[in-house]
C-alpha cells in the first residue's frame, strides 16, 4: 500500500499502485471508488528541441515513417511539426 490519498474520492486508506502510463510514470488505484490517477503526471508535449530536429530531418528530405522511427514519436507528429513549419 501507498500512503496516498485519491484525488476522486480522498480516501487515502486503501490506494495501491497499479502499473505505469504511457510516460511511464507510476498509476495508482483506489480500492474504495475503483478509479485510477497519476500522482506526478509527466507531460508528453514535444519539447523545442526535438521538434527544431524533426524540421531539420524534413527539410533533409527524410521520410516521415524515418522521421516518427528514428525520434520516437507518431507519424501523426511528424505531419503536424511539418504543417506547423510550413516546411517541405
């Protein structure tokens, strides 16, 4: 058990770690209303330099499938940083 309290209820009894989130960071699980959260939740937004180093990729005339593999992001991504830049 974790000494946390739910942020939906604010029970802090009975809330036990339940697996990880995309980002990675832990969840946790209240066993009296059954839902989950995050307590330090870990943002997932692009950061300036990642996305300056996809436009250099695109203006490299890199694919943008090469582009999402070789940064570790979504193809979706990769559009949205091109459409952003007004680039290729």
């Amino acid at each position: 058990m974790v000494a946390l309290s739910c942020p939906h209820c604010h029970g802090s009894k009975k809330v036990i770690r339940f697996g990880t989130n995309r980002s990675g960071t832990a969840r946790c699980r209240c066993l009296d209303c059954k839902k989950t959260f995050t307590p330090t939740p870990k943002s997932r937004a692009l950061t300036p330099e990642k996305e300056a180093a996809i436009e250099r990729a695109l203006t490299e005339r890199v694919s943008q499938q090469g582009i999402a593999r070789m940064f570790k992001v979504g193809r979706d991504t990769v559009r949205k940083v091109r459409k952003k830049g007004h680039s290729v």
